[in-house]
C-alpha cells in the first residue's frame, strides 16, 4: 500500500538513507524547489555517523562525540521546517528492497515499521538519490566469533546511541582512521583501552603528503585523536594485528603480532593482552546493493572495496538515478555533506557552485590516499586456521572454503558460496564477503542482492499484479 | 597449458553437463580435459535449483532420457561424496479442481506406460504427506522416483571424480579444425589439441556452434527462484499445482510460473521458478516475485509469515523443441554438443554423459539418441 500519496503526480525526487549525504542532499533540494521523499530504515535522521541517543540516558550532549554535531544539527532543523512546509515527505524505519524502473519514473518497495506495525509501501519518483552509505568491513581470526568481540564501528554506534561500553578493559584493533576514534570516545566514556592496534603505517600516508596538506582540516582530526591518545597513555602498536582471541565465555586476552607489508604475522613476535572486550574494525565497505540491482557501474578503489562510478556532479552511469556519500567511496561525514549538497544541486538542474566541486575533489584525493594506505594486505588470511569460522550466519569454516577453491574449482566468492553455502544467512555476506572472496583469490565482486533487507513473503504475494 | 598426454576429448563447459560427460568418458577409458571461462558451475548450473524430476515430463524421448538418469543419479549419490544432497524425497503433484486433476491421471496413465511410478492421492492422502497444505486440493499424484541434488556440489564432485585435466578461467576462442574435422580448441591461454570438442556450453553453445561454423539456435530463458529464511522442515516433498506441467510444455515468451515448493536440509525453502523468455536481462522483475510468492502462499499458507532472505535468476538454455541437441555434429566430424538441457539440465546431465561416452567410444548408447540429434534444426538436416 503506498504511504505516499498515490493520486497526486510523483515527487521530484527519492533519496534513500538520511545519513549525512541524504539528509544534505534532502533539504538542499527542497531549498532548490523539489519535491522530496526521503526514505530511510532507521528511527531518525543522522545515518552512521550521528546518532540520537536514546532518550532517558541523560545525555544531554550529544555533540561531545560529534566532530561537526551542528553541522547536522542545522540540517536537521532544515528537514523539520521542510516537512512542515510540505516541501519533504520523511520516512522514518522504511527499507527499501529494490529500486526499478516504472515507466519514466521509479518505484521504491519498502518494509515499513516494524512487528505487528510491519507493512509494505511502494514509493514513486522521477529521480532517486542513492544515498545508502557502508557497512563494516570484518577480517576474521581465530576467537572473532567470542561474545565482547564487536565491530569497531559498532562500538561507536553503540557509545553514541546508548553510552553503552562494550567492557572495561577494551583493545581496539585493525586499520583505518576510525580506530582512533574509537579509541578516544571509549577512554572518554570510562574505558581502559590497553592498546590500538593498527595493521598498517600512518607512515604510508606519507606518500600522498599533497593530499594531507590540501586537507589541513582533516590533519588536525587526526592530531586532536592523536593527543587525546596520548594523553590517557594509550599505546598505538601499528603493523601489528590481533591474529587471535581467546577465551571461553567471552573474550579474556588477545594475541597480537606484528606484521609485515603485506600484513602477514612476523614469526616470534605475538604476544598476549589481556582485556575484556575488542573492538575490531578493517575500514569500511560500500553499500550498493540496490545501485547494482539496477545496473549502475562500479569502480575500484583505493581501499580494495568496489564504489560507484559517478561523475562530477554525482550521476551514476544509469540515467535518473543519483548517488552520493560513501555509496561513491569511503570518505567521511564531511565529503558526504558535500556531495549530497552537489548531488541536489544537478538534479534541480542549477550549476553545482565551484567551491562546493573544489572541497568535494579535494576531500575525494585525500580519501583515496587514506584508503590506499589501509587496504588489507594479502598476507591477512594467514591469521586465518583451518577450522576459523569465516562465514558466521551458515558457520563455514575456512578449511571449507579453501576446499572448495583448491580441490573444487571455485575461483570467485559466488561460486565458493554456491559451494559452501557462505554468505547464504541473514546478512547475505556483508559479514564475511570480503574474506570469501580473498579467500578464492579473486578481487572484490559487485554486491548481488536483489533484495536489499528480507521481506515478508506476504509483501510479495499482495504486491499489485502486473497488467492484470 | 598441460601436454603431458595426448588428450581424446575436450569438454567445453564445466557445468553439470560437463562435468558429468567428463565423469563417463573418463570412466569409459579417455583422455578428458574441462575448460570453461569462469569458476565451475558459473554458469546456469549455479542457478539450478537440483530438481531431479520425471513427474513433469510427459511420455517421450525427454521422459525417457529423465528415467535413464533418475537411475544413474541413484547409482552416483552411492559414489559421490554426500555433499551432493542427493535426497529421494518424491514430488507431489496437486490439482486445484476435478478437471485438473482429470487432466492429471491422463498424464498419469502415458507416464506410467514409460516406467514411471505415479500414485494418485485423495484430498486426506495430501493432508498426510503434507499436513501443512492448504486446504483446497481434491487430489494429486506421488512420484516417489522425483529427487533432488545440489546442483554446484554435483557439477563439483562429478568434475574432481573424473579425474579429468581441468582448465578454469580460460575462454575458447576458437574450435581448431583440419582437413579431418575437429582438431582441438584455441582458448585465451593457448591451445588444446584433441580429435574430439564437445560443445557442452549451455545457454552459451549457440556461440560455440557458431565458433565452429555451425548453427544450433539455443536460446536463454530467465527463471527466478525465492529463498525464505530457514525454517523447521515442514515440507517435506517437492510440491506443485497441476498446471506447472503446460508451463514447461508451453514455448510461450510471456512470463509463465507455477511455484514448486520444497524444503531443503540447511532450513530454507526455494520457490521456483517463473519461465519468460526475455533475452539475458538482469534486472529484477518485481512480478516475477509476486507471482511466486502469491503460488507459494497458495499452497502452503504458513509461508505467507516467512521472510524471503534472497532471491537469484538464471537464464535456462533452451532449443525450439524443447529438447536438448545431444550427439555428434554431421557437418563436422569431431565435434558432438550437449547442450540446451532448458529447465531439466541437472536432473538429464547424466544420461547426457552416458550418450556421449557412447558416441566417443563407439559404444551401443542404453537408449537412443535420435530425437536429440543437433542438426535437426538445419535448413537440410544432413545428417
Ligand atoms: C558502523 C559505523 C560506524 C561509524 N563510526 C564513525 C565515527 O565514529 N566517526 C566517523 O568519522 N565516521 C564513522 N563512520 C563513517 C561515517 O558514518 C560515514 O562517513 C558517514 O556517515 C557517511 O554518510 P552517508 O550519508 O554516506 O552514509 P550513512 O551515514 O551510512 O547513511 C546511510 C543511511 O542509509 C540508510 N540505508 C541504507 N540502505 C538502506 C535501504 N536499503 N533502505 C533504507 N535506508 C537505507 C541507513 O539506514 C543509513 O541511515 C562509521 C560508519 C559505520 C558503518
Ligand atoms: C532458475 C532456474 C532453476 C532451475 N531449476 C532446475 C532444476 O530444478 N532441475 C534441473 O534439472 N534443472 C534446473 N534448471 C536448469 C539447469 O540449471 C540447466 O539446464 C543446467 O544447469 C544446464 O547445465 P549446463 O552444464 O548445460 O550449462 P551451464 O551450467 O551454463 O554450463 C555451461 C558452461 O559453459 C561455459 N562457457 C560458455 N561459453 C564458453 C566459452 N566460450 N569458453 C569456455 N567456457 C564457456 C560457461 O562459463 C558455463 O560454465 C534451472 C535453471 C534455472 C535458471
């Protein structure tokens, strides 16, 4: 049944995910005269990066996590008056499975609500704005499937949502600049994070020192984490990796070991440290289901994940059809704003103004320099025994999988998939897709899931029947 | 590229049907190599859903050539390794109204005179082999020889059994020929001498038949498959509505389906699958979905609360009669093709291996080949 109103003309525009690049691109647009639904899957606005926390919990700023709370903050006040004003239909806690064509336009399904409130709405538009940021990147090791091993970027989510800690005693691990981050918001909320450990060089970033001086801005991010490390006496081990966790009912002690360039354990020199919980995170993974169920073309990046192709003013390669933020390459909060804000400009059909073009190629370089810099290499599957865990959902081991690609001649993550069953659960191998497909030997493949969350198979019987 | 031997036959395709004529030519004693451009079963195989079944087959060279391998997969399921899946777990066949299940019991009867087992149920027997069955049905029939494999652990297990030289990520560019016919295949990666080529290419054998200068005109045909969440194991055979069976039969290009609803071991159920013929296009057909859900939900209510995980499409290889092209080529000495198996390639791959072994070795095929023969579609069929 769609919740939009269905005898009125379709509105200009669809974005789906109100994280930052939704958000600015949905009241950019409204400001610019569109009409706009924005859909999204979670209870508010804010995406990944903001986040509300839950009411009661007293926390009365959130912005002490924030880098650039107020950026959102206008933004969301923006959507408010916009909604009031009838220029922008919010859609709080709808996923959309599938994006196809209708005619000129384009028809969004979508569950809606959640329990006994769960329903099926159809949407229309004339664009669509893909605006579906990542998701995290998991390498695994022996021990990551222990209770208190969580993900890095989890942990975060966690903190700012619910100030909730993962334990007390908390090793972060694995590569990217989110790391850092982490590292500070769990000391600043009580933690002891007894190391950070960081499977590459910060020295690599060296090489790209003409991004790093272009982005000032991010350098001091990346100082102001740095300091607020050093302040609480956190250790930072980089080229080192935890290539186990141990521990029987939950995670008691972590062995770390350093690494060389491309990642593989040095012999002789792990060693033990004891914590409690371990926040582990290898970067993040762009989220394009619904952009390749379509046929948008793909690029790969700096960081060994797939993005979308888009051009200057955030097209992807299928006419009508839009995309900004991580969708188009991992690059942060700020770069997200930015090309939400392009993205609405060229769909209203204005020039995108230069400066806002400047920031985002500026932004765009320094992020392909960081990616670069932590892209897993190839000696990683060495943490990995015979019988880790890779794929948690169908529980399949990387025996299996190495099985199945040395003797049964997989040579792709689909084909082990077929073989194995991994990536077959209910995260449709956004958990353990990477790992599978370095596992067959082959490079990143593009996100096939023709739905993008599972759907009641009612949805799917009541859907209107197609001529008749 | 391996020369170790003089190879007798290369195998294009590391499919199900491939790979099964790698396993009986090896068997009958020659010199096998696979190439195939991807992984093994990268193609249509991996989109199969392992339905081994006689009950939609009407009397006929395709039923016949079905209960040729219904045995031989019986026979296989004792040797390969359990990863196949290879489960007896009978269809069930049921009619909406006395008219169609009148229509039935006549399919029944030519189906038996063919050797197959069909016992007719009354509505209370449907109830007991599937309490889980909407209320509605006035009877249908029990096929007890309808089974079931995984088809890429088969494709798989069939290939490494073989024992064949296997050479994945290699395209064939080119089939090689002299002036006694066939003399190997070129790929990207260089050549592979042999005085046999089967062209076991699915969906994709057009293309290898033009390669050779020959024109065998198959065609794909899409079908998409539901997978639910995994479930407590309440259906318990393959089960379809009676009109499945024109579908299969119909050379219709607009999307046909009738849900076969079955229960696999790892939890999940598969509902499968529509039937269009619209090229080799990707995008996702929304009323694919709804057609298949609203069958499914029909015939079992209880999956109406299920959540569908995923759902895949596949593009089956078909030939205008509904046939496969199994044999050798006439207008090329070496070259025999086993493609266009359409919606039956899993559950046919071995009796296909066994005509083949047949034809390279000069054996007496177990059943006769003739309505299979690829040239049948020539302007003059010369052979
Ligand atoms: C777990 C996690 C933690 C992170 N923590 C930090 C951090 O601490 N500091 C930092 O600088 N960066 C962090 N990041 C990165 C940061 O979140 C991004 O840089 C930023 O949010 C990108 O904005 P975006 O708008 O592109 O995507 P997102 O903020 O990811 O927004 C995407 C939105 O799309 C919605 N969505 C996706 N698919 C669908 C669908 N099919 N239907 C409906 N809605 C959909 C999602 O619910 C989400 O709200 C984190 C990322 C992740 C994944
Ligand atoms: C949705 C769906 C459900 C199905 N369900 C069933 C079922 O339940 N039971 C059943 O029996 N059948 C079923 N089928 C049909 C079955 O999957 C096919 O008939 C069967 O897989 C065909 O096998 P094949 O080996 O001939 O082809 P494929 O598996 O397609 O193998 C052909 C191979 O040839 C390779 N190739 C092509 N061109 C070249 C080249 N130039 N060089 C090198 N290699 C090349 C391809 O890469 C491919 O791997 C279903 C099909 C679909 C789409």
């Amino acid at each position: 049944m769609p919740s939009s109103a269905s005898d009125t003309a379709p509105p200009d525009l669809a974005i789906v995910g109100a994280g930052p690049a939704g958000l600015a691109a949905a009241v950019t647009a409204a400001g610019l005269g569109l009409r706009v639904t924005l859909v999204d899957a979670g209870e508010r606005p804010g995406g990944q990066y903001y986040r509300h926390p839950a009411p009661g919990l007293g926390a009365e700023r959130p912005e002490a996590l924030h880098h650039g709370w107020s950026a959102f903050a206008e933004r969301e006040a923006a959507l408010r008056a916009h909604e009031e004003a009838g220029r922008i239909t919010y859609l709080p806690a709808h996923h959309v499975w599938a994006v196809v064509p209708d005619g000129d336009a384009w028809t969004l399904h979508a569950v809606a609500g959640t329990g006994p409130d769960e329903a099926a709405a159809a949407l229309h538009a004339r664009a669509v704005l893909l605006a579906t940021g990542s998701y995290e990147r998991q390498l695994p090791f022996p021990g990551w499937t222990l209770p208190a091993v969580v993900g890095a970027g989890g942990a975060q989510a966690m903190l700012k949502s619910g100030l909730v800690l993962p334990g007390k005693r908390v090793v972060v691990a694995g590569s990217g600049p989110l790391l850092l981050a982490v590292a500070g918001s769990l000391a600043a909320a009580g933690a002891r994070v007894p190391a950070v450990v960081e499977a590459a060089a910060y020295s690599a970033y060296a090489g790209h020192l003409p991004a790093l001086l272009r982005n000032p801005g991010k350098l001091g991010e990346a100082a102001t984490y740095g300091s607020a490390l050093l302040r609480r006496h956190i250790r930072l081990l980089t080229r080192h990796a935890v290539t186990e966790a141990h521990g029987t009912d939950r995670v008691e002690a972590v062995t770390v070991a350093r690494l060389d360039r491309d990642w593989r354990p040095l012999p002789g020199t792990a060693r033990r440290i004891p914590c409690d919980a371990l926040a582990v995170g290898h970067g993040l993974v762009p989220q394009l289901e619904l952009a390749t169920g379509l046929g948008c073309a793909t690029r790969p990046t700096a960081d060994g994940t797939l993005a979308l192709a888009l051009d200057a003013e955030q097209r992807t390669s299928v006419a009508g059809i839009w995309s900004a933020g991580e969708t188009g390459g991992i690059g942060g909060a700020q770069l997200a704003l930015l090309e939400g804000e392009i993205a609405a400009h060229a769909i209203a059909g204005r020039t995108v103004p230069a400066a806002l073009a400047r920031r985002r190629a500026r932004l765009r370089a320094f992020a392909a320099a960081m990616g670069a810099a932590h892209r897993p290499g190839d000696g990683w599957t060495g943490w990995l025994r015979d019988d880790t865990d890779v794929c948690r959902c169908e529980e399949v081991t990387a025996g299996r999988i190495r099985e199945a690609v040395d003797e049964l001649g997989a040579r792709d993550a689909r084909t082990v998939k077929l073989l194995t069953r991994s990536g077959m659960g209910w995260c449709q191998g956004r958990m353990c897709g990477p790992a599978v497909a370095a596992l067959a030997g082959d490079g990143p493949a593009p996100d096939r899931r023709p739905l993008s969350c599972p759907v009641p198979l009612r949805h799917l019987a009541q859907l209107p029947p197609a001529d008749g | 590229m391996s020369k170790r031997h003089p190879l007798d036959v290369v195998i294009i395709g590391a499919g199900v049907v491939g790979a099964a004529i790698a396993y009986y030519a090896a068997r009958a004693g020659l010199s096998v190599a696979v190439v195939d451009r991807g992984p093994v079963a990268g193609g249509t195989t991996g989109a199969g859903e392992g339905n081994l079944l006689v009950s939609d087959k009407e009397a006929g060279p395709e039923l016949d050539l079905a209960l040729l391998s219904a045995g031989l997969w019986r026979e296989l399921a004792a040797v390969l390794p359990h990863e196949i899946e290879y489960e007896a777990k009978g269809g069930l066949v049921v009619a909406p109204d006395e008219a169609s299940l009148g229509a039935l019991r006549d399919f029944a009867e030519g189906q038996r005179a063919a050797g197959v087992e069909a016992v007719e149920a009354g509505a209370d027997q449907l109830r007991e082999l599937e309490p889980h069955l909407a209320p509605g049905p006035v009877g249908g029939f029990l096929y007890p020889q309808d089974a079931q494999v995984q088809p890429a652990q088969a494709a798989a297990r069939l290939l490494a059994a073989s024992g064949a030289s296997v050479h994945l990520g290699e395209e064939v560019t080119g089939i090689l020929t002299g002036p006694g016919g066939v003399r190997g295949v070129r790929t990207r990666g260089g050549e592979l001498l042999a005085p046999a080529v089967v062209n076991a290419a699915g969906t994709w054998g057009g293309r290898i038949a033009e390669l050779a200068g020959v024109s065998l005109p198959v065609l794909p045909r899409r079908g998409f498959v539901l997978v639910t969440e995994p479930l407590p194991r309440v259906v318990r055979h393959k089960v379809y509505a009676a009109d499945y069976i024109a579908d299969v039969a119909s050379g219709s290009a607009a999307l046909q389906s009738s849900a076969v609803v079955e229960g696999t071991p790892a939890g999940p159920v598969l509902i499968g699958a529509t039937r269009e013929r619209v090229g080799f296009d990707r995008s996702l057909s929304v009323e694919a979905l709804r057609r298949l859900a609203a069958q499914a939900a029909a015939l079992f209510p209880f999956l109406a609360d299920a959540r569908v995980l995923r759902t895949y499409h596949g593009f089956r290889p078909y030939l205008p009669d509904h046939l496969p092209a199994i044999g050798p080529d006439p207008r090329l000495p070496g070259l025999l093709h086993a493609c266009g198996h359409e919606g039956a390639g899993i559950g046919l791959a071995p009796a296909t291996g066994v005509l083949i072994a047949a034809a390279l070795t000069g054996a007496r095929p177990p059943l006769s080949a003739d309505p299979f023969r690829p040239a049948r579609f020539a302007a003059d069929p010369a052979g």
